[in-house]
C-alpha cells in the first residue's frame, strides 16, 4: 500500500500525537516488504520473522526523524537493508553456507539410497516446496554483502543509483558486483540446478533425500502455506539492465506477504500500550 505525501504526513501526525491506528495503518503498509526482504536475506521464515518485528521496531522508535524527502516505503526500506546487511542472529549465520558445499551435496548422489518418506503427500506439492526452500537456500551460498546486491538487483530489481547510496558504492561499483554475482550464481546453476535444464540436481528426484535431512516436511509445507502478494513489494526500478541467464529463476519466485506471527507482533504490542515510539534517536535515514 503506497501512501501519496500529504496522506504519509497526515498519519505521520496523527501517530505522534497518540493516534495508534494511524500508526498501525503506516505500518501495516509496510510489513510485507520488509518480510519479503527479511525473507530472501536470511533464508528462514522464522529468522524472517524475527527481523521483520526488529526492523519495525525501528520504524516505530524512529519514525519522528523521517523528513519526507522520499516515500514512506522507502524510507523503510532503507532501515531494513541497513539492519539486515548486518544481521547475525539467523539460522545460516550460525551455520553458513557455501556454492563448494552445496555443490558436493547435489554431487554425491546420496538422494539415490533414501527410500519413500512423502507420507501419502502429493509428490508435486513436495517437489514445488523443495524448489521455494531451495532456491531461497541456495542465496545464503553469497556472503552476506553479495547476497544483499544480488538480491536489490535481481529480485526487487533497485536501480543502481539508490542500491549504490544504501550500500555506499558507487552506481557503477554497484553494477560491477551485482554483475559479477549473477555469473557465480549462474555458473553453479548451470552445472547443479535441473531449474535452468543442464544441472545434476532435479527438484523430483531429492525429496526424500530432503525429508531424510530434515530439510523438507511432509506435514509442514511452510512456503506453499505463505500467503503470495498480488503485485510488487517494491517500486525502485528504474531502467536496470536486463537480466539474463538462469538467474532469471530468482526474478519469478514468488513475493510474500508477512506472516500471521510478524502481523500479529506489532498489532499486540501497540493495543499493550506500554512501548513508546516517539523517539528522534533510532532508525533515522
């Protein structure tokens, strides 16, 4: 929900002089992109969860300092990168990743001596979630910094100007290291992942191997549960390159929105009444 300035510096008034729903309104507008964000950036829903109830702690604490001098959204947006660029608390910070390691897994064939696990559920249904969780999986393969552009890049398509001022890189540099990352992840794609034609790996094939690693449930499919955003969570385009090659994969998953749990975080804490979010000190941008 995009909100046109005067109606922003409205509820922005409204919430500093005690109005909750107002408040709640400008958050409710954007939970999702920020979970979106949260999401891509560290791999687990629960970890994204947990960052989106940070990052609108921020918002809420820091909202007195936005000047209006871009969208609300943006503005938020902004906050959220920051936070996340940063982030050490999630499940693949304490358990990292790598393209070797994961190669040498899809390599080892391990998948082939792992029997029917799917328990009655519809192989297509597994297959599909395997993809979402893998594909989300496989950017925590980047560093966290590579990650972040790949992600502004390919999947909320930033133009580089702004990417380049969030990050303190220039437009070009910007466009160098988003460049050199959609060759990593293409080059792996292409030797491991069956999502781009060529690769070893087939998404059918690893199911049972992925409930046999605890990497996939039968009974608790968390991606298709998430409820998928009609349209974009952003709008920061602005004549970016074309993107080529299998990291157009990225480009089409899904965007979602928050989930009942991040929602529900902010709405309990504001009807409590006891966190106080006029503050000139946190989240300024």
């Amino acid at each position: 929900m995009a909100f046109k300035p005067d109606q922003t510096a409205r509820l922005i008034e409204q919430a500093l002089n005690g109005d909750r729903q107002a408040l709640e309104t400008l958050l409710e507008s954007v939970t999702d992109q920020v979970f979106h964000l949260s999401l891509r950036m560290l791999g687990a829903i629960p970890d994204a969860e947990d960052a989106t109830q940070e990052i609108l702690i921020k918002v809420m604490t820091g909202i007195s300092s936005f000047e209006q001098r871009s969208a609300f959204s943006t503005w938020v947006f902004r906050i959220a990168v920051n936070h996340l660029r940063s982030y050490r608390k999630g499940m693949f910070s304490q358990h990292p990743l790598s393209f070797e390691f994961y190669g040498a897994d899809i390599a080892s064939g391990r998948e082939k001596d792992v029997a029917d696990l799917s328990r009655g559920v519809d192989g297509a249904l597994l297959e599909r979630e395997l993809k979402l969780s893998c594909s989300n999986v496989m950017l925590q393969c980047f560093d966290a910094e590579t990650r972040l552009i790949f992600i502004l890049g390919t999947m909320f398509k930033v133009d580089s100007r702004v990417a380049g001022d969030i990050l303190g890189l220039s437009p070009e540099a910007y466009r160098q290291r988003l460049s050199r990352a959609r060759k990593t992840m293409a080059a792996f794609m292409d030797e491991y992942c069956g999502l781009g034609g060529r690769g070893l790996c087939r998404c059918q094939r690893r199911t049972n191997y992925a409930i046999a690693t605890h990497r996939l449930d039968p009974e608790n499919l968390a991606y298709s549960a998430l409820e998928e955003a009609d349209g974009a969570l952003h709008s920061f385009t602005d004549e970016m390159e074309q993107i080529d090659g299998l990291s157009l994969v990225f480009s089409s998953l899904p965007a979602y929105r928050a989930t009942p749990n991040a929602r529900r975080f902010f709405s309990d804490l504001l009807e409590s009444g006891r966190f106080s979010f006029l503050s000139r000190d946190e989240g300024g941008m």
